[in-house]
C-alpha cells in the first residue's frame, strides 16, 4: 500500500512539474510566425525581382529549432509531404517553386502556419496561403518551398500539442490505475493473512473470558468484522 501511494506521488510531482514548464507560448508564437513567413516571402520576392539578396533565414528558422522536439508531428506518410523536381527561383540555398511564387503574390504573400512534422531528422513545415485553398511546404532541411499537390485530407492538418501534454495523460491513468489497484487491496485480504485472522479468532473463542483479567471482547469483534467485511466483498 506505501508502495503505490509513494508511486502516485512521485507521479503528481512529475505532472505538476510537466504542467507548469508547459509552453503556453507555442500558440501565440505560431500566430506570430505566420506574419513573420509572410514578411520573409515578401522580402524573397522583393530581392528576386531586384536581383539582390537581403532576405535573412535566421528570421524564420527560429521556430523549428525553438519548438520542432517538442510540438512537430512525429507520425505522418512522409510521400506525401515531399515532392519531385520542379521549376524554381534559386535564392542563394534555397529553392522556391516559380508557380508558388506567383500564387503568393496574387495574395499579397499573406500566409498561416497550419503545422509542423518531424519525420526522422526530416522537418517539414505546412503553410495554407491567405484567401485560398492552396497550401504550401517548407522543407526546412532540402531548403525548398513548393505547392503541396496532395490531397489535404490524407494528411493530419491538426493543431501541433506538446508531447508533454501526452505524458501527462500517461501519468493521470497510471495514478487512477494504480488507486483502482490500491482500493482492491483496500477490500482484499491476501489468503495467508485471512488464515492467520482465522486462527486467532478461534483461539479468542476458546479463552474463558471469566477467567481472564483482560476484557476480549473488542478485539474478537474487531477480527469478526473485518473476516465478515472480507468475506461479503469476496
């Protein structure tokens, strides 16, 4: 019984310490990145229609290595996030599709970050462009942008959670496991201990009381009670 109380312990400490390190930030940070991608493009754009290079990646690689671990997908079908060859404005490293480029620019480059995937050490971020029905990926480590040209469907568009949000759920159903557990011992005698019960009550039985300075009374319907309690709960 000690043993699983000092268990269900151990695990409150552990969600009250997941839960106030928590980064609540990510959903502010997100909406934030957004404009900033849109910023960033917006600037890609600028400097390739002027032949110049002013645009900073640092600008917008910040948020995968900031949250990637923690809140990027870990399970997707990775065929469908990736692409094959496709005609591209080069601009120094990175590749941006022409027909991408063009589409954000009928949109004013307004972007939203929908989520991220980290499939192996392959991270991928999903954008949908302002106003349409056209997404995007930025392949953070080909350092490529194209139009995703799947369906949408087939891949999981949900909001990223922090994976310690699921350790948190894993420690609440250990902690009610193991109470259900600790209830169950609660009611249940183990075999051995009820036999000794047993034989102590019989030899509680047998005692002639009157000729007893002490008083059994007490402890033999204390015994009785507790082999009946047992008992009706078997």
């Amino acid at each position: 019984m000690l043993a699983v109380i000092n268990e269900i312990d151990i695990n409150n400490k552990y969600i009250s310490g997941f839960e106030e390190r928590r980064v609540d930030s990510f959903q502010t940070d997100r909406k934030m990145y957004s404009g900033v991608f849109s910023q960033h493009l917006k600037t890609l754009y600028k400097d390739l229609t002027e032949d110049i290079f002013t645009a900073n990646w640092d600008n917008v690689l910040y948020f995968h290595k900031k949250y990637a671990q923690e809140f990027y997908r870990t399970e997707a079908d990775e065929s469908l996030l990736t692409t094959g060859s496709f005609p591209a404005y080069q601009y120094r490293d990175y590749s941006i599709e022409r027909k991408l480029l063009g589409r954000l620019n009928i949109q004013g480059f307004k972007v939203r970050f929908v989520c991220g995937y980290l499939i192996g050490t392959h991270e991928y971020e999903l954008f949908k462009i302002f106003q349409s029905d056209d997404y995007f990926i930025f392949s953070v480590d080909e350092k490529k942008l194209y139009l995703f040209d799947k369906e949408i469907d087939k891949l999981d568009t949900s909001e990223n959670q922090s994976n310690q949000g699921t350790i948190i759920d894993q420690l609440k159903r250990k902690n009610e496991q193991l109470e259900n557990s600790m209830n169950e011992r609660k009611r249940t005698l183990p075999p051995e201990v009820e036999g000794v019960l047993k034989d102590y009550i019989r030899n509680l039985e047998n005692i002639d009381i009157m000729s007893k300075i002490f008083d059994f009374d007490e402890e033999t319907n204390i015994l009785r009670a507790m082999l009946n309690l047992n008992l009706n709960n078997n």
